[in-house]
C-alpha cells in the first residue's frame, strides 16, 4: 500500500467511525424519546385509571 492510498483509506475509515457515531447518538436519543413516550403513555393511563 502506498503513502497516499493508505492516508485516503484511513480518512474513509476515519469518515465511516463518525457516520457511525452521528447515527449512534441518533439512535439513542431516538430510543431514549420512545421509552420515554411509552412510559409517559403507560404513567398516565394508570393515573387515569386510579381515578
């Protein structure tokens, strides 16, 4: 492998751990609203019913 072909291939690894990383963070922030929605759903319908 030359100089500049592994520099390129490092930089594409380097883009690909970031892109993984954003869409990470996303997935997480996304799971943690669901579970929160779910759970703010499933608090207030048992309120409902304590009624």
């Amino acid at each position: 492998m030359t100089g500049q072909s592994k520099l390129f291939y490092l930089g594409k690894l380097r883009s690909l751990s970031e892109l993984s990383y954003n869409e990470t963070k996303h997935f997480e922030v996304n799971a943690k609203n669901a579970i929160a929605k779910s759970l703010g759903k499933r608090t207030i319908s048992v309120i409902e019913k304590s009624k």
